[in-house]
C-alpha cells in the first residue's frame, strides 16, 4: 500500500464485516490511505440499507456487485489502482449459504466452497471483458486454510497435505519465461507475497528481495528453502529490540492518543 500510493495508484479494500475489527481501518488507512468499502462503508453509500446484517455484515453476493461498482470507478478515475477484496462465506464453522446456491452436497459447507468458488470464477471472468484487464494483473490468495474441524478431519486423516489456495494471473511481460518448477511445489511463507505481488505487475527489484521475503518469480531461494522451515520459525520466535522499540511501541502510542 504504502509503495503504490507513493506511485500514484488509487487504492481501495472491501469485505463484508467491520474494519475495526483487528485494527484493519486503522492499518489500510496508515499504510497507503486505501478507500474502506466494510459494512459501514457501504451503508454511507445507501447500497445497503442501516440495519442491514448478514453473516458478518453483507455477504459475498452483494461483495461482489459492490466491486464491480468500485472496479468500474477506480478505472475511471484514468489513474493506476490496486483493489483489494476479501470474500467470507466459506468462513468456518459451516459457512454461510447463499440463497441462490445449488445444493448440491449433504453438508452446507461443502454447498458454500462449491458455490463460492463457482462465483469466484464468474468474476474473474467478468473482470477479463473489461477494457482495463490487458494492463491489469489478478491475485487470488487464501489467507488461511479452512477451520472447519468436522469438514476437514477426514481429509487430514486421508493424509492429504492441504494447503492455501494462490493463484497469479496475467502477470506482467517483464518477469519472462518462468520455468514451472519455480512455480508450483515450493517452501515458501507469506511475506514472499509482499515481493512476489510487486514484481507480478512489473516493478523490478534489486536482489529480488523486500524485508525477509523472496520474488517467487526469481530463482532465488526463499529463507524456508535455504535455511529450513523449523530454523526460519524458530529466528521469527526471538525476541526482536528493533520491533519493540520502533514499532511496537509506536503502535501503542497512536493506540493511546486515539
């Protein structure tokens, strides 16, 4: 956020259920002044009505008429933009099922990832007609795996090795020809994303390498891949002077004046 703002773009963040929730208003607006498109800020905008409250605020079906809304505005405002949207109604412990989805399964959570992943598509797709796609990267990432214990119980004991879901398309000409083993099957931790999504749409970077994170694009290796997964958790665990003092610290004082 705070790099694309410095560039230029216009940025926008939408979900379903209260900012405040986390300190998500405060983060997004600290860090690149992105619009808040949450239920409350729906409700400003009269797209919902006051007392309106689904699942955690309003859920997918209206999310993702709401972006198409705020995509067609972001385009036209003829400067760069960086949307971001988080979808919700395949949130544990069951989901929430939309009205307009197939039954098509015994468990109403099943029914939930179905549908979501079928609207998920459309969307995309809706996305790919309009004039701004050619020039316009899509980043589909889950933020964690499901909750649902009773879902998920036989799969675990199944032995299948779930994952999160990560998804890059139509990335920018200048990353080349990327070899597939670069691409799939890697160790690698979410903050190789903050590289990985910056260089997705173009921005070069030197040493392929922000923070502690790795450019997935690059044959550099992540720290999981040089260093281990255990070795990198077991560093992330100490103590850290330079977090406690210089940020820790200035969270807490904004904190107390606001």
């Amino acid at each position: 956020g705070d790099i694309l703002k410095e560039q230029g773009y216009e940025q926008s963040v939408m979900f379903g259920a209260d900012a405040a929730f986390g300190g998500l208003d405060f983060y997004f607006e600290s860090h690149g002044g992105y619009n808040i498109l949450d239920h409350k800020g729906v409700i400003e905008k009269g797209w919902i009505p006051e007392d309106y409250k689904v699942w955690w605020g309003y859920e997918d079906d209206k999310l993702y008429e709401f972006a198409k809304i705020e995509l067609s505005r972001l385009y036209e405002t003829g400067k760069p933009f960086h949307f971001v949207m988080e979808t919700a109604d395949t949130h544990a412990p069951e989901g929430y099922l939309s009205p307009n989805a197939e039954k098509k399964f015994d468990t109403q959570y099943a029914n939930c990832i179905y549908y979501s992943q079928a609207e998920a598509v459309k969307f995309i797709r809706w996305i790919q007609q309009q004039p701004y796609y050619e020039n316009t990267t899509i980043v589909l990432i889950g933020d964690h795996m499901s909750m649902s214990k009773s879902f998920c119980t036989p799969i675990n004991e199944a032995g299948y090795h779930r994952t999160c879901f990560n998804l890059i398309l139509n990335p920018a000409e200048n990353i080349g020809e990327v070899p597939a083993s670069r691409l799939q099957n890697r160790d690698w931790a979410l903050f190789d994303m903050f590289p990985t999504l910056l260089a997705s749409i173009g921005v070069e970077i030197e040493g392929n390498r922000l923070g502690i994170g790795t450019n997935l694009f690059s044959d550099e290796q992540t720290l999981f891949e040089r260093d281990g997964v255990a070795e990198v958790n077991k560093e992330l665990e100490n103590r850290s002077n330079f977090y406690n003092n210089n940020i820790l610290v200035d969270w807490e004082t904004v904190g107390k004046d606001n």
